[in-house]
C-alpha cells in the first residue's frame, strides 16, 4: 500500500482563519455551561452577562494583548474577569 497515511500540508492549506477581532465578541469555543473561550476589542470588565459565559472562560483583548479568566464558579451569576498571570 503507498501513498500517505496523512496530508498535513494539504489539510492546512485549506485552513480558514476566523473572523477578525471586533467589538462584537467571538466565541471560539462553548459548552453546555456556557462560553469557554472568546475573544474581541471590548474591555474585560464590560463582559458581565448572566449564563452566558462559563466558570473558567478565557478572554482575549486583542487591543492589550492580554488574557482574562472568569473566575466566577456559578455559571449562572454575571461573569467576573481578571487578567490571568
């Protein structure tokens, strides 16, 4: 039997990117608790909506660069961010 048991160099050309960062969040990854990984232009501490992002959701801030995580345990309370270290 020849030929390849895989295609990486195929499969990761034909790769597309996701959307661009924006005021608008964008979830890249949700469970049945909620949001688990996101990532946008808005300010950390303006993400406080109830039941929508899960215990341990990491954020990203494109504008700062920087990584937040909820550290709320109750999914069903407002989030509450604080920049991971």
């Amino acid at each position: 039997m020849g030929g390849r048991s895989h295609a990486h160099a195929f499969d990761h050309d034909r790769m597309v990117g996701g959307p661009a960062a924006s005021s608008v969040i964008r979830v890249t990854w949700r469970t049945e608790d909620g949001i688990m990984k996101c990532y946008g232009t808005t300010a950390a501490t303006s993400l406080t909506d109830t039941d929508t992002y899960a215990p341990g959701c990491e954020y990203t801030d494109v504008n700062l660069a920087k990584l937040y995580v909820n550290s709320e345990t109750d999914p069903t309370a407002a989030a509450s961010f604080s920049e991971a270290t």
